[in-house]
C-alpha cells in the first residue's frame, strides 16, 4: 500500500515543483521594479505649514527644489538633582521612554535618541512644532526633566521637508 501512495504521489510532487515562466507569475523581478518617488506639491504643503505658524523657505540646488522647515531640535541634559535611588530612576527611565515614544507617535517628535557617551548632553529629540514655545512647553512636560534628573536646551534647526537620515 506504501508503495502505491509512494508512486502515485512521488510524479505528482515532481511535476508540481517545476518553475513557473516568469510571464506567467504576475510578478515582476528585481530588475524591473523601479522606485518610484511621490510628487510632492510644495506650493501645497508651504501653504498648510504656513496656515499652522510654521517657519518655511525654499532652496533651490540645480533643478531640484527644497522646502526648508524649521524644527527645534531639543538637547536632553544631565539635570541637577540625580539623587534618586535604582528603583526610582528605573521608573522614571520607563516614564521617560513612553513619554517619548507618545511624543513620536502623535507627531509631535521626529528624532530621538540617547547619546553613547555618559557626557553631559544625554540625547536629543527634534520636535515638529510651529514655535519654540511649543517645543520647551512639551520638553519641559518630559517626567525626566520633572524630576529634574534631565533638563532641557532648545535651539531652532532647519532641514529639507521630507528629509531622511541614510
């Protein structure tokens, strides 16, 4: 009876494994797909920024057209009182992140990370808001900088809309 299953299936297993045609897969190899980059109207996002109190310009390189944004980029300092036990300072580390990570998520942050050394900047985040104000106010909200285990140094900076780091 193995024998018979054996034989039966075994062809049926070998003609299955054939390679289909690439016509006939539906999907294109490597080598055909190209990147394709969205057209962005920056007459249309200059104008919502603007409309919201954000700080635009336009760059112009060649034949490519930047428009410049304004963020705050924030510098996460070592704070003046440090004294909190392991336990504390674990469970504001964790208030910390999440804040953080809220921050990120309702579009308020769009670069943060800690620094590798124990120097006395600690980590930056960059905050998309229309003002400096804005930035400190939510900076300064950080239950790190509460506690006053970090505190915070803000300074505008510019970079193209839609920029990316490689």
């Amino acid at each position: 009876m193995k024998k018979l299953i054996y034989i039966l299936v075994f062809p049926f297993l070998i003609v299955s494994c054939n390679d289909i045609p690439q016509q006939e897969r539906g999907i294109p190899g490597p080598e055909e797909v190209v990147a394709k980059k969205p057209k962005i109207n920056i007459d249309s996002v200059e104008k919502d920024l603007k409309q919201k109190g954000y700080q635009t310009f336009r760059y112009e390189e060649g034949d490519t057209t930047y428009l410049m944004q304004q963020y705050y980029m924030v510098f996460l300092k070592r704070g003046e009182n440090r004294s909190q036990d392991s336990t504390e300072a674990a469970r504001l580390q964790k208030e910390h992140l999440a804040y953080l990570t809220r921050m990120a998520e309702e579009g308020y942050a769009s670069l943060i990370g800690p620094f590798g050394s124990d120097g006395e900047i600690r980590g930056i985040a960059v905050y998309n808001t229309a003002t400096r104000e804005e930035a400190d106010s939510l900076a300064n909200q950080d239950p790190m900088v509460k506690s006053g285990r970090l505190k915070v140094e803000v300074h505008p900076w510019w970079t193209a809309k839609g920029g990316k780091l490689n």
